[in-house]
C-alpha cells in the first residue's frame, strides 16, 4: 500500500490524470439498464491511450521490468458464461449444420446437453492446448451463483475439469454473480462455493455482466478477500477505462486507497461484435494497436475470449480471431499468462 501511495501522489501533482484516474465522473452519472457506466455517457472522447500511464512511465514513477526480459503483459482471460449450450444457441447452430449440409455435426449439436463429447462448451482443455502452442497461460472465471442473469449452472458438475485447469497451471477465479455483484455475503457464499470445487483459495474475481459502481465495488471486493479484480473496463468500448495499462490500486476522490489490485480489462469479444459491430479484421487491428499502445509503457493488456467465443461453428472468423492474437502477441515477445501470476509479480514489487 505505501509503494501504491507515492505513485498516487504524483498522479495528485496533475488534477485532470487524477480525476481520469479515480474515475470521477462515474460518482454521479448516468447507467445502462445492468447498472454500469458506459462509455458513451463519458466525457472523454477516447480510451485508446493510456494517458495516466503514459505520465507514469515518461515521469519514471514507474520503472516497470517483467519477468524474463519481456516487453509487456497480457492477461488472458475467458468468462465460462454456459457450460451447456441454450436452446437458442442449438438451434443457431443447427441451422448452420443443416446449410453447410453437415448432418453429422446437425445431429451431434442436437445431443450436446445430453452426450458431454458434444459439448462444444466444455472445451476449457481445448483451449489451454491451443494457448499451450505459444506457451500463454490464462484464466478460467466459473459462475458460482444460485440465483442468475443467464444461465445457471452446478460447478460441481464439472469439478474434475475445474481440477484439471487448475492442476496444469492455468488459473481458476471467480465469474461473480449478475444479482450478487454487490451483496457481500452472497459474494462469500460464491467465493466458498467455488473454492470448495477447487481445493484452493479463489484469489481473482470478475463479474457478471461487468457491472461496477465506482468505488464502492471495490471497497466490497476487498472486504470480500480478493486479491485482484478484472471487471474494470467499458463494456460498450475497448481501452482504458482510467487511462491505465498497468495493475493499479484504486483510489477514492478524497485519496483513500482500496486494499485489492486491479489488472483492468481492456478488450472484450463482445464489445467487438456486439457493442461496435465491427468486423473481426477490423477488430485485430484495433487490438493490434492496443497492444502497441500498451508495449509502449511496458504494461499490460486484458483480454477477454468466453468460451463459447470458441464454437466456430457459430462464431467462425471470431473463434479464430484468438488463435491470430496469439500468434501476434507471441512474434511480440508478451508475457501471456494469467491473473494470478501477473498479480504475484506486480503485488511482489508494488505491494
């Protein structure tokens, strides 16, 4: 905390990076039907540079060295939203089979809630063999709820693929619930539940929906017992939401430093194709810029792929749009690797 403060006192030096740090206008604006913030009720007009960041590093506040001589970070990233595909996402599919004159794969989509080999959401060992061709790490939120916006789901039920993430060094936190976002208690509840599942202490969090109430949220993820949370970014826009591209504690208006570490969340898939309705090229070359950006002041970059982003079957260019992240991310020379790591690294220096 005292290393985190004298980073926070420069910042102080500049009012206008103070209040772009602490989020100011978020105290008393306007929200979207989920509770959050979004970009489009900000007074800023872009989150493409990490100005806070930026005066950092140019200032030499931060001296930011990570491990193994590489140049930036990447926190990756997937929220397990469904472990079993919906109805409506059956039928997508179906239709797809049906004009690609596959048969074979019609019928396997209309078993795949009932035959687990047909799962095309179970496919959290697929992944990790992919990040695994270009040595990246990431980590896996799973759902802990009993009361849910979406689907709702029994982490029990898949405690031996939990232990697996988890036992081949990837990472396994907390995908907070829609309705318990800012419920302390059911939070707990969550946090045991999940760490019941998997033996260990759940240290990362992020929520539902990425619904957020500056500070307060973290004021109560804190008192919680996480470590860090990577719920902090827009989710009608990629970028930076505070003008950071580093982990950071956060900090009130009235300077008063919050106990959790944040590695905020700069690039969602669905911001891409839900929110901006871009093209998956169009998107690659924003994050190819962003990555730039980020290099630049040797920070970090989260980014978010669910799981079900994966189904290609549904999600064509954009399920392989990852694999082409990897590839650039690695000719980079990034740090791919996960929450837990990038936040032991960060909190061994800064904490």
């Amino acid at each position: 905390m005292y290393r985190w403060e004298h980073v926070i006192n420069h910042i102080k030096r500049k009012h206008h990076l103070f209040n772009v740090y602490v989020a100011s206008e978020e105290y008393s604006a306007p929200s979207d039907q989920h509770g959050r913030f979004l970009f489009k009720f900000s007074n800023r007009t872009s989150t493409l540079d990490p100005v806070v960041s930026a005066y950092l590093i140019e200032n030499k506040v931060l001296e930011v060295e990570w491990p193994e001589h590489y140049r930036f970070a990447v926190c990756l990233t997937h929220d397990v939203d469904y472990i079993y595909p919906p109805i409506k996402h059956i039928v997508a599919a179906s239709k797809k089979a049906i004009a690609r004159k596959d048969m074979r794969e019609f019928l396997k989509r209309l078993s795949s809630r009932v035959i687990k080999k047909y799962n095309p959401y179970l496919n959290f060992k697929d992944i990790m063999m992919l990040e695994e061709k270009y040595d990246a790490r990431s980590t896996f939120f799973f759902k802990a709820s009993r009361k849910e916006y979406g689907q709702i789901y029994n982490v029990e039920s898949i405690s031996s693929e939990i232990a697996e993430i988890a036992g081949l060094g990837w990472e396994v936190g907390l995908h907070a619930g829609y309705f318990s976002y800012d419920d302390p208690d059911e939070l707990r509840r969550e946090k045991e539940r999940l760490e019941k599942v998997l033996r260990q202490e759940v240290i990362g969090v992020r929520i539902h929906y990425l619904r957020f109430k500056v500070p307060d949220t973290w004021f109560l993820l804190a008192d919680v017992g996480f470590k860090y949370d990577t719920t902090f970014g827009f989710a009608d826009m990629p970028g930076f939401r505070n003008g950071m591209c580093h982990p950071f504690r956060p900090c009130t208006i009235d300077g008063r430093i919050i106990d959790i570490w944040e590695i905020p969340l700069i690039v969602m898939d669905t911001t891409l194709f839900g929110y901006l309705h871009t093209t998956p090229k169009k998107a690659f070359d924003m994050i190819k810029l962003l990555c730039r950006r980020v290099e630049k002041y040797n920070g970090v970059i989260t980014i978010l792929w669910h799981n079900n982003t994966f189904d290609e079957l549904r999600y064509g260019e954009w399920s392989r749009l990852y694999r082409a992240i990897l590839k650039y991310l690695k000719e980079r020379n990034a740090w791919m690797t996960n929450g837990r790591n990038i936040y032991e690294y960060w909190n061994s220096i800064y904490g």
